[in-house]
C-alpha cells in the first residue's frame, strides 16, 4: 500500500514539474548546480553568461556536512531551500 502511494506520489509531482519547471526541481540538477555553484565561487575571472545567472539566482547554505540550495529572492520574501 505504501509503495503504491509514493509511486503515486512521485508520479503526481514530476506531472506538475512537467508543467511548470519553476518551482520544482529534480534531485540531479539540484545537486549539479550545488556543484556548479562551488565551480563559479572558485572562479576569480571572467565567468559565462549562465555562471554570473547562477549566483544571481541562488546561494549555498552550508550546515555542518550538508548543502543546501537557497533561491535567491527579494528581502521582503522568506527564503526557499
């Protein structure tokens, strides 16, 4: 029964990741831009037009051994992780 459930589950969201890719984002591409944002900090340079929208776009929280992506938004607004 659970299993069905999560299956379920999972299917439901990537629907709604299909629809509209703003807000959700798969575990892959969560963790290849963790990694691209390590890369673009490392680089005192010139950077591409996709690292310079990388870092306007998010930022890294470090707590402890994990890494988390924080979407980048006005002061007003809480933040998303």
């Amino acid at each position: 029964m659970a299993l069905s459930f999560e299956t379920e589950f999972r299917d439901k969201l990537f629907e709604k990741y299909y629809q509209c890719q703003k807000y959700l984002i798969p575990k892959e591409e969560y963790y290849k831009i963790i990694e691209d944002l390590k890369t673009v900090a490392e680089i005192a340079i010139s950077k591409s037009r996709h690292q310079y929208y990388l870092l306007k776009k998010y930022k890294m929280l470090i707590s402890g051994d994990e890494e988390n992506l924080i979407k980048r938004k006005s002061p007003k607004d809480s933040l998303i992780y």
